[in-house]
C-alpha cells in the first residue's frame, strides 16, 4: 500500500470534512497531516482499512474540544447571479444554514456533512465512525429533523420547503 496514492485519492474528501468540522482551513490542514503521518506508522495492508482509519483519525481529531462548537463550512458554489439582491439574499440563505448546522449534536453534524455533501453510504458511514448503520440512520434522521425545523421559517414562510 502506497501512502502517497491514497493521499492523492482521499486528500481533498478528508480536507473537506475537516474544514467543515473545524471551520479553518489551516487547522483542517494539520489535521490531515497529522492523520496520513499517523497512518505511515501503521501496519495497514490495504486501502479500505487506510480510508477507515483515516477517517477516524480526521473527525477524532476535529472532534477535540478545541474544535467542538465551531461553525460549519459550507463550500458548495453559489449559483452566478448578477443580481445584487439576489446574491444577499443567497448568502445570507447560506450564513443561516451554516449557523443551523453548526448547531447540530456534534455526531448529527458528522454523519449529515459525510452523508450529504461527500455522499457516504449509510454502512460507510457506520464502519468509519464504528457504531450501528441504525445508529446512523437515527442521528442523520434527528439531525435533518432539527435543521427542518430550524431553516423552515427562512424558506418562503415554511411554504415550499422539501426534505433534503
């Protein structure tokens, strides 16, 4: 098992759930390393046993308490539109869904950024963070409930709002 193919594979996927954890790039950054540099020192014979551990190491580390209640990164591009009421009106759309996440039981707010914006199975999900693939369909459940609650009276009065 190289280490330097499965950093090029997985970097950008781990550096996006880090920086959306931590909310800082730089930080998001020494976690990755320190994260592959642990990895060298393993024994790992192959790559789906690398990625999970990996995994693991990224979110254990960002779960520190240092990190804990700081906002999520939301990084997905914005639609171009020249219109400038528009543009307020999508960022400040964007700064109460970040806040919302943000305020989500740490494990919810995982479980949605792997499974929403990096698109994990529900079994990934569960192998990486070892616990029950019921355990997460629970958490992504409650978390998703929350942030409905939390967005609806932003999106045209509760009116058109859809599941996620």
């Amino acid at each position: 098992m190289e280490i330097e193919k499965i950093y090029e594979k997985y970097k950008k996927v781990l550096m996006n759930i880090a920086v959306r954890i931590v909310a800082n790039e730089n930080d998001a950054e020494d976690i990755i390393q320190t994260a592959f540099l642990k990895l060298s020192q393993k024994h790992i014979k192959n790559e789906k046993q690398a990625l999970s551990y990996l995994m693991k190491t990224v979110i254990g580390r960002a779960k520190n308490k240092k990190y804990r209640n700081t906002p999520v990164l939301i990084t997905k591009p914005a639609v171009s539109n020249s219109d400038p009421e528009r543009q307020m009106l999508d960022q400040e759309l964007k700064d109460v869904i970040k806040n919302a996440i943000g305020r989500l039981q740490y494990k919810e707010r995982v479980i949605l950024i792997m499974k929403k914006y990096e698109g994990f199975s529900h079994k990934e999900i569960s192998e990486i963070l070892n616990i029950k693939e019921g355990t997460v369909r629970v958490l992504l459940y409650r978390g998703m409930r929350k942030l409905e609650k939390m967005l609806l009276p932003y999106i045209k009065g509760g009116e058109e709002w859809k599941r996620i």
